[in-house]
C-alpha cells in the first residue's frame, strides 16, 4: 500500500519546495508547476517531492482493517482537510495527506484524535478514491444533510408520509444538500461506465446498484444515507418532471443532464415497492456512441454476410435475442452503414433510445393509439425505402411488417428467441403463414453480449482438459494452448473485465430453409440445416472469442448454452 518512491527523477530543492508549498495555495498552480519542471503528471511531482521531503507516499487504495482505522475517526475532517487515516496503532495514526505542507490539518486531526499523527503524501485523487471505497457513495454530503436535518426539526423524516403537500415534498427535495447527493449518485454511475442505476428501498434502508457491462454491481453508502430516502427519490422525480405527490402508481420520466461536457440521457422509472418507491435509470449517454458493424464485434465472415443482406432492395431482417443484448445497437449500425441521400430511412421505437441524425424517428404512444402497427402503415403512406419497427410484439405488427416486405420496402426489426432459427417459429405462432414467413424474411441474427477482458490485468494460463465444458473444441488449443481468466485492477474497478461485444449467430435464408419454413418444420430441424451451411452459432463464436484472449469460458457459459 505504502512505498518509499526510488524514482530516478532528482530530488527537488528546497526552493522548489517552497514554491510547490504555494502551489498548494492556488488552484491550478500544481498542474502549472507540473508542466514548467516537465513531470508527466501531477502525481509524479507529488511523488518526487514525497521523496524530496523523506515521506512515505501512498501508491493504491487498499487498507487493511478499515473499520478498525475509521472507528471514531470524525467523517467532517476527511472532507475538512482532504486527508484520511490509514493505519492505526497504539497510540499513533498514520495519514494520508493530501497537502504535506497544511500543518494546520495535522495538527487540527492529531488534536481531534488525540494521538500522534504520521503523515503519508498522496494524490488528492487517491483521497477521494479512497472515500468512496470505504464511506461510500455520495458519504461527503452527509455530514451536510445531517446538518441541515438538525436545523429544521424533523422536517425531512415526515417526506415519507403520505400527507405531505406538494410544495413541501418539492421545497425538501430541492434542498442544497439533497441536489448535491442526487448528482454524485448521478456521476458516479456516469463515470463508472453503469448502464442502469438501480436505487431500491429495502426493509434495511437504501441500497444502490449500478448494471456495468451487463452485471449488477452493489455500492457501498453510509447508513445515515438511508433517513434521506425520500429526499433523494422526491429529487429524481422532480428532475424527471414527474408527480411527486403520487407514490401509490408507477411513473416513467425522462432525465436529460450534462456531465463534464457530455450529454447524458437517464430514462427514469419508478415503481411503489413493498418498503416504499423504487427507481430504476438506465443511462444513455450520448458521447459514446459508435454504430460501427466492425466496431461490436462481429466476424469478419458474418460481418460480409451481413453487409449483402441489409442492402437487399425488399425483405424483413430480424435481430433476435434477450432484453439487453444489444439488439438495438446491431439495428442502428445497420441503419449507419446504409443511409443516404438518396434512401429514406423511417423507425418506429418504444422507446427512442439514441437520436439518429438523417434518420426519421417516430415514438410509440400506445395509450392514444400509436401502436406500432399503427405507426408502421401510416409509415406506409410516407413513401419509405427502410423500416424499421422496434419489435414485433403482435400478429397486427407481424403481418403489416410482412406486407410492407412484400410490397417493396426493407424492414428491420427485432424479436425476442433464444437462436436465429426459433426466429420463424415465433412469427408462425403469432399467425403469420409459412409460406409468407418463408417469402419475406432473408436473415435472422441471433447476438448475446460477453465482457471482454480488461487489457491491463488479464492472465494467461493453461486450462486442465477436464475443467473445460464438453462442446469446447479442445482441438484448437494445440494452436492457441493459452487462454485468459480476469484478475482486476484498478482500471477496470477489480472486475476483471472492461467493456461489451457481442457473440453472433447469422441464419441467411435460403431455398432449404424456405422449404422447411413452408412445412412448419421445428426450430431444432432449421437450425441444422442452417449449421450444414455454414451457420456458425452462438456458442462457436463465444468459444472463438475465448480462443482469442477476447472472453472467458464463465462469460460464454453465462450467456449461452450448448447447442
């Protein structure tokens, strides 16, 4: 945790330490100092000027024994004076500072502690690297919530009542305190990458999860986080022009923010739980968008099939799979690849989840009658060269879909079957003959997500024959012998794993499928026809992408099962 840095870099003077001792003083002067004496970063100075000054310098963020150390440690000087306790012993602390020269701080800590005070340089990102390790998200505004509670009584505490009127629930929740809250739980979601922030209300008190890469992950908060409860949904609500006076009904919203210069859409939901409300926010942020066909991961040989069937001039493709397997992300890059001037684009979505710049985008409104086989023939008389329909969700929406084929247009749209081939059975059991399944549908692509692994700390090894599944093609490894498991670091917060891509199963139609199609054949008999020429499934190219150092063995088993 602790080391004494042996850089090569030389040691400052004790002239440029007084004038690192007034950069402390002024912001901004550090990264100044930083570039003038060509350090690559503001840590290497900290660092050199740690070794300058003989100190111990504090190079990660693990603590043994943190609840020993933190015990009876007052939370208001970590975010006083930027520091925080790190060893404990008898009768002395050891510190990490984040301004060596602020003697006034140590000797502020030592006074409040009433033990001999050691101090440790660190970074200041460490510091609050650190808080939010072992306090917890949103922890530093708590010392100022519990403040402001003590002020007005019980003021917040009656938030959970079902009495309270309007003005009160809005005045509370717009609170300094409680706005300052609600966006750190906001950023702190953005920056750690969370697709969905879950805040649910339990019988224990508030607990926070953040989806990243597709795996719920809990985060730490303080306890007395949990009497703001209230609060700090009232604000969500609020944000999300929602009726904060009604928490007996579910509630949808939408939240539109800028972080650090990128545009962040949170689509919001709440819904009355047992213990109070819930909301779950899925992020949509705007500056990561890349609709690339090569940049999610598809072979090069499904990527060149693809590419022939989305440039079709009629016919339906259809991009199958669970909630959360990047369907969506597959239909837009599609779309990406293929607009132009001189081709009419046209969606139907429920919801518009991402903007598409020289693409038409219609919402569904289901509860005035914007259906979306609704919206799909009124974009019938809107002269279109491209559909695309969200989902097909009913025999209305299937068959108009179909028609529009049939008529000239392409259609894109999605459906939700475990594999490519149960694909035509679906629409067969919506009601959709055969024989117009079989004439209009020329591909299904069937996709899964994987985590890849984090470049930074994966690990090779040689796996044992007999702890690899059985469909494994254990006769590749004579040419790749070693695989990859996670180990975690920093980067990739200890997970092991940093990013998505997908696994693909393309299905091309052609005359033998159509034949089985039209005899309403099983999904089971489609796809072997489909693997006999050339289909490659899910789980080959999950076990490709194992043998390429790109996944592991757990995250193809995790989402796919053996053909």
């Amino acid at each position: 945790m602790i080391s004494s840095p042996n850089g090569t870099r030389p040691l400052l003077e004790p002239e440029q330490l007084r004038e690192l001792a007034r950069a402390f003083a002024d912001a901004g002067a550090l990264e100044e100092l930083t570039q003038r004496w060509s350090f690559e970063s503001s840590s290497e100075l900290l660092a050199t000027s740690a070794r300058s000054m003989k100190m111990e310098w504090l190079d990660n963020d693990n603590i043994e024994n943190p609840e020993q150390t933190l015990q009876g440690f007052p939370a208001r000087l970590i975010y006083r004076y930027s520091v925080f306790p790190i060893e404990r012993g008898d009768g002395w602390l050891r510190l990490a500072v984040s301004n060596p020269f602020d003697f006034a701080a140590i000797d502020s800590v030592a006074s409040a502690v009433e033990v001999e005070v050691r101090p440790v340089m660190a970074s200041n990102e460490m510091i609050q690297r650190l808080i939010k390790k072992y306090l917890g998200v949103g922890s530093e505004t708590i010392d100022g919530l519990i403040a402001l509670q003590r002020l007005k009584g019980d003021e917040i505490e009656m938030l959970e009542g079902i009495d309270l009127e309007n003005l009160e629930d809005a005045e509370e929740a717009q609170q300094a305190s409680v706005v300052r809250l609600v966006n750190e739980i906001l950023s702190e979601a953005i920056e750690a990458r969370a697709s969905d922030i879950h805040i649910e209300s339990q019988e224990a008190g508030l607990k926070i999860r953040h989806r990243i890469d597709g795996v719920l992950q809990r985060q730490s908060t303080p306890p007395e986080m949990n009497q703001f409860r209230a609060a700090i949904i009232s604000r969500l609500k609020i944000m999300a022009k929602m009726n904060i006076a009604e928490k007996r009904v579910p509630q949808d919203g939408r939240i539109k923010i800028r972080v650090k210069g990128r545009e962040i859409d949170i689509r919001v939901s709440v819904i009355p739980m047992l213990h109070g409300e819930s909301v779950v926010m899925r992020v949509l942020d705007k500056s990561n968008l890349n609709f690339s066909l090569r940049g999610i991961g598809m072979p090069e040989s499904v990527y060149q099939r693809f590419q022939k069937l989305i440039r079709l001039p009629h016919g339906i493709v259809l991009v199958t799979g669970p909630t959360g397997s990047g369907k969506t992300t597959t239909l837009y890059s599609a779309l990406s690849e293929i607009k132009s001037e001189d081709v009419k684009i046209v969606t139907t979505e429920d919801p518009i989840e991402y903007q598409l710049e020289g693409i038409n985008q219609i919402q569904v409104h289901s509860k005035v009658g914007l259906t979306f086989a609704a919206c799909l023939r009124a974009i019938l008389r809107h002269d279109p060269d491209v559909i695309l329909v969200g989902e097909i969700r009913d025999l209305e929406t299937a068959e108009n879909a179909t028609q529009a084929s049939l008529t000239g247009h392409m259609v894109f749209s999605t459906l939700h079957t475990n594999d490519a081939a149960g694909a035509f059975m679906r629409l067969g059991d919506m009601g959709v003959e055969p024989f117009l399944v079989a004439s209009t549908v020329e591909g299904v692509m069937a996709q899964r997500l994987v985590r890849v692994l984090c470049e930074d700390c994966k690990v090779p090894y040689q796996p044992k024959l007999e702890d690899l599944p059985e469909d494994f093609p254990v006769a590749q490894l004579e040419n790749t012998p070693l695989l990859y498991r996670p180990e975690g670091c920093e980067s990739c917060r200890n997970t092991g794993y940093r990013g998505r891509k997908g696994i693909y199963e393309l299905l091309v139609t052609n005359e033998e499928i159509r034949h089985l199609v039209t005899q309403a054949c099983t999904s089971d008999v489609i796809k072997q026809a489909a693997i006999r020429n050339g289909m490659e499934t899910l789980r080959e190219d999950g076990w490709n992408k194992v043998l390429s150092g790109i996944t592991t063995i757990d995250e193809v088993l995790r989402v796919t099962k053996a053909d």
